[in-house]
C-alpha cells in the first residue's frame, strides 16, 4: 500500500476575523502569530486545505458565537502581547 503525500499549505493572513475562524471550524490548522517589520502583527497558518476552508467562510456557515469570540480573544491578545515586545519571537 502506497502512502499519500500530503501537501502542507501555508498562509500569512492579517484579518484576525478569518483566523478566528479557523481556530472556531478547523482544529488541524498551526496558526503562529508573527510581528513583521512594519510593527503589524499578522498569522502564519500552516495546514491542509486552507483555501477550501477560506471558501467555506465565504460561504456563510453557521458556527458557535461562545466559540468565536473566544477565539478571537485569544488571537487578540497574541497580538497585545506581540506589539508590546520589542523582538518579533512568537
């Protein structure tokens, strides 16, 4: 039995909304906050099917708003904690 490559996409995103969403439907998806130089934070996601996810998005699914927003909260305080730092290590 032949195994299946599987190929791992990776994506920068700067709209915390869309990773949150990620964080709320995908659970296989590694989001690492980064600080570029221009003092922005944005969100490294590594994973299979990101596009596939970004479309679902698009297309409006029903998710838990508890699960949302708490997910969001999360994702907003990496980025407190990134903008107060002076290095830009996750």
């Amino acid at each position: 039995m032949k195994k299946v490559k599987t190929i791992t996409e990776k994506k920068l995103f700067t709209d915390v909304h869309i990773v949150a969403f990620f964080e709320t439907t995908q659970k296989s998806f590694k989001i690492i906050p980064q600080k570029v130089d221009t003092g922005q934070v944005v969100f490294s996601v590594e994973g299979e099917n990101i596009e596939k996810a970004l479309m679902e998005l698009y297309n409006n699914p029903a998710v838990s708003i508890l699960t949302y927003i708490k997910a969001l909260k999360g994702l907003r305080s990496s980025i407190y904690t990134l903008k107060g730092r002076k290095d830009n290590v996750a």
